[in-house]
C-alpha cells in the first residue's frame, strides 16, 4: 500500500486520507483562535498502519502555522498534545 496524500477539507473542516473507496479522517471545530481535534477515525482494514499518527501530526503542524490555540476533545489526538 502506497501512502495516500492528505487533503486538507476545510469547508468541512477535516482532513481526510483516500483509501481503496474509504477515507480515515481528521474532523476539527474552529473557533476564532482556537481549533479543537474533536475526531479520528481510520477504517478498521487499515488500521495499525500509522494512518491516524499521520493525519493527527499533519493536522497539528496545520494548526500551528496557522497559530491556533490547540485543543483535543479527541482521546488520541490529546496523546500528541502532552
């Protein structure tokens, strides 16, 4: 399996990785200056990939850049947060 590029939703608000017809996904909420991670998810046929760590440290590094207060209402993404 080629690693699939992320693209980054942000009318939706998420970014999402195209795998074989399913997709893993980030969802985030903004709010002024402020993001929070509020949902991962990776279909079970690829799971134990790394999949998520990717799509979380991509969507982190976005936040950052854009200089948003990071939060995680997510129990995996608030693992890259400690």
């Amino acid at each position: 399996m080629t690693t699939p590029l992320i693209a980054h939703q942000i009318e939706q608000q998420r970014f999402v990785l195209q795998l074989d017809g399913a997709e893993a996904v980030l969802d985030y909420q903004v709010n002024d200056n402020s993001i929070n991670f509020h949902h991962t998810f990776v279909p079970p046929a690829f799971r134990g990939k790394g999949l998520a760590e990717k799509l979380v440290r991509h969507g982190l590094a976005w936040a950052k850049e854009q200089k948003y207060q990071i939060s995680a209402s997510c129990w995996y993404v608030q693992k890259f947060l400690r």
